[in-house]
C-alpha cells in the first residue's frame, strides 16, 4: 500500500513539475486566451457546485455546530463597542470607499494585472 501511494505521488509531482505555470487558471491572460473551451469551464463549475452540495448534504446530515453556536459572552465593555452605531457607521463608511477605490483602480487603472489593485482584491483578498 505504502508503494502504491509513493508511486502515486511521485507521478502527480513529476506532473506538476513539467507543467507550464498556471496555465488552466486563465488568470490575467485574458477571456480567450484559456487553454479550455468555455462549455467546458462552464460545465466543471457547475458539476462542482452541485457535487460539493450533495456532499455537504450527504455527509453533514445533523447540526453539530448547535451547541456552540451560542459561544461566550463578550465583556459587556467589548459588546458595547462592538454594538455601537458609531463603529456600524464607521465600517459602512470604510465598506463604500473600499468599494469605490476597487471600482475605480478596475474602471481606469492598467491593464496589467499584476500592477492593478482590483484584480488582486477580487482573486486574493475577497
């Protein structure tokens, strides 16, 4: 058994090794330039949602986060601050320039991926 999962692996790794860089993601090299036929992409996005699902569906059939869903109780000086309308109006103010900053570095900032913050945000930080 031991034998089969090091064959195994060394296959997926001698794989991995000769593949060239990203080249099924299709990130920054822009919509046709996908070394996969768009049915196809959008066909394996598909059976992978649904799969996940029904896995998810299948596998996790009783709550089990229910008891401690409720957690601890915050210091009350903690929830108070945490609760606040002044942090609420604060993040939304924070939320609405973080939006219109990603917005306009994708409406007019170049074209090169690496040197534009919105597709960074998009892939990475979102």
């Amino acid at each position: 058994m031991r034998r089969l999962v090091v064959t195994i692996g060394g296959g997926a790794a001698a794989a991995l090794a000769g593949a060239s860089p990203a080249s099924a993601h299709g990130i920054g090299t822009g919509v046709g330039d996908s070394p996969l036929p768009t049915w196809l992409m959008y066909f394996g996005s598909a059976t992978v949602l649904v799969v996940s699902f029904e896995a998810l569906g299948v596998l996790w059939s009783r709550a089990v986060l229910d008891r401690v869903a409720e957690g601890r109780l915050l210091p009350a000086w903690l929830s108070r601050f945490a609760l606040s309308p002044l942090l609420a109006a604060a993040l939304r103010v924070l939320a609405v320039v973080l939006l219109v900053a990603i917005w306009a570095a994708a409406a007019f900032g170049t074209e090169f991926p690496t040197q534009n913050l919105a597709p960074t945000f998009v892939y990475v930080v979102f």
